[in-house]
C-alpha cells in the first residue's frame, strides 16, 4: 500500500516548491488551504536573523509592506512566527522579474518599457508619500504578473522617514552598485526620494537599451562613472525619452528632476493612466515587535495585516 506524501504546512498554508534563494531566506510557493489562493512565503531562520543582528532590518521590511498599500507593490497578507523560523506571507506574483525578461528577450519596445516606467513611478511616488524610500530599486526587485502588472518587491533595504536625521537626510550608504545614486556614495547624507528616483533613471535606461549606463568591472571605475553621470544614450532612443533620461540621471541631486515633474514630462505622460486603488489610512505597525517576542499571545490582528505566533 502506498503511503500519501505528507505536505509540510504553516498555520493555514500548505508549503510548495522553492521560488528562490537567497542568502539570508528562502522563497517557498504556497497555498491557502482555507481559499484556495496561492501565495509566495519568505522563510528566515530566527537564529540566523539574531546572529547577523537582521532584527530591526526584518522589522523595517514587515512594517513598511504593512505601509504600502499599492497595485504595484507586492502585497504582504500575514506574518508568522516559531521558535526557530520567520515566515512572511506575501501576494503571488506570477510573471517572474523584470531582469529576467530583459535578460531573455533584449531591450523593450518603447511603449512597452514605457508602460512599466510609468507603473514603477506611480508605486514610487506612493511610497514615499508614505515615508518610504525603497533604496534598492532594479530590475531583479520589479516583478510582472500573469497580465503584465509590475510589482514591485524586497524593501529589506528601505528606509522610513523616522530615520531621517536632523539636517533631513539619510546617511547609510546601501543599494546594488549600478543603480545607486552619486550621492549616496560620497557619504555626506542624502534625499532618500532623488536617491529613489536616480535608480528610476537607471532601470529605464536598462528597458530601453537592454544594458546599463554605468559597468565597470573595477568599483572606483564604475563609481567614478556614476559620480561624473559618465553614460550615453544609444542611437535608436527617441528624443523625448533621452531628454528624460538625461534629466533624472543627473548627478546633482539639487537639480535632479522630481517626480511631480516626471508626471508632468511629455515622453511620460503618452498612455499615461494614473493608478486608481483605495488607499488606506492610519496603519499600526506597532505589532511588528511580536515576531521577535517569546510571548504566549497567539494572535495579533491590525487592519488586514495578521501577525501570529505559532
């Protein structure tokens, strides 16, 4: 007689394949068993977490999803905790990366990167008007689903407006290289939004071109690059959309344009259909606390967002 597999199941989810690996978390497929729903989970070690003292980055990154309420950003659902594992419940998102069609098929069609620039400024502009600066914007962070909606995911690098310090700016230096702004890398503080929208400029070179503006093999070569705006634009751009380029990677971060004037940019603004979604308001992140909490408390429910101890 044939013995049933056994699923592996947290709280209500049964647990799939491994969507992907990182090196502090795994990605696990799952579904809902009570809805039928599919669901993407992020599986963090507890000791792993406290032995690199990822703590309050964890905490950032749950309390900012729980923040950022958009169509084009990742959804989080629910977060759960026991003693040796963290898993965080998170939208589905089935389309695969941005990067990885890029890699795949070559630079878009300029509609069509159009199209998901102007999805990434929408959610961009949301966040920070939420007091979130994502920090880490690429193409490996902007995920598409099945009817080509971009999503934008992993904010265990971004920043809340409480971490602003006194002169108004942000001062740790983080992000992947090719994207980062000048500013960022000379250490004297920085406007988490112009840093934000730098990266912006990069991923749109990146869909019209199909290759960076700035790579170098050696680091202070591509730095210097950065620092300079030292790029081109290929041939088979058209003028509104180097125009653009060229005025969100600027290297003075005074003079950089915003996002209130992207919105208001001609090449931008072909197409352009502002995102319509209820917002909500007076989210508690105060809970957040309870994932790294020993306590007996089993459930603690805010707004949709559930935290729970199992």
């Amino acid at each position: 007689m044939k013995v049933p597999a056994t699923r592996t199941r947290v709280g209500r989810y049964e647990i799939g394949k491994t969507l992907g690996e990182g090196s502090f978390a795994k990605v696990k497929y799952a579904r809902n068993s009570d809805t039928g729903d599919s669901v993407a989970i992020k599986v963090l070690d507890r000791d792993h977490v406290l032995k690199h003292k990822m703590v309050e980055q964890i905490k950032r990154e749950i309390s900012t999803m729980k923040l950022i309420k958009h169509p084009n950003v990742v959804t989080i659902f629910e977060v759960m905790a026991s003693k040796t594992k963290i898993y965080i419940v998170v939208e589905f998102v089935d389309g695969g990366e941005l990067f990885d069609r890029i890699a795949k098929n070559g630079r878009l069609k300029e509609d069509e990167a159009r199209r998901y620039f102007q999805q990434l400024i929408n959610a961009v502009d949301y966040c920070h008007s939420r007091g979130v600066y994502h920090r880490d914007l690429k193409p490996e962070n902007l995920l598409l689903d099945s009817y080509g909606v971009l999503k934008i995911s992993d904010f265990g690098l971004s920043a809340l407006s409480q971490q602003v310090r006194e002169d108004g700016l942000l001062h740790t230096a983080c992000g992947t290289p090719n994207y980062v702004a000048p500013e960022v890398l000379n250490n004297k503080g920085y406007d988490g939004a112009s840093a934000d929208i730098w990266s912006c400029g990069v991923i749109l070179f990146v869909l019209l071109a199909g290759y960076l503006p700035f790579d170098e093999v050696n680091l202070l070569a591509l730095y210097k690059k950065i620092c300079k705006a030292d790029f081109s634009c290929p041939s088979w751009l058209s003028p509104g959309a180097k125009k653009l380029i060229n005025r969100i990677l600027d290297p003075n971060p005074a003079t950089r344009i915003t996002i209130p004037e992207i919105l208001e940019d001609g090449w931008f603004k072909k197409g352009y259909k502002p995102t319509c979604f209820e917002q909500e308001e007076d989210v508690n992140v105060d809970d957040v606390d309870a994932v790294f909490n020993n306590s007996e408390v089993r459930h603690f429910i805010h707004l949709r967002v559930s935290i729970s101890l199992i």
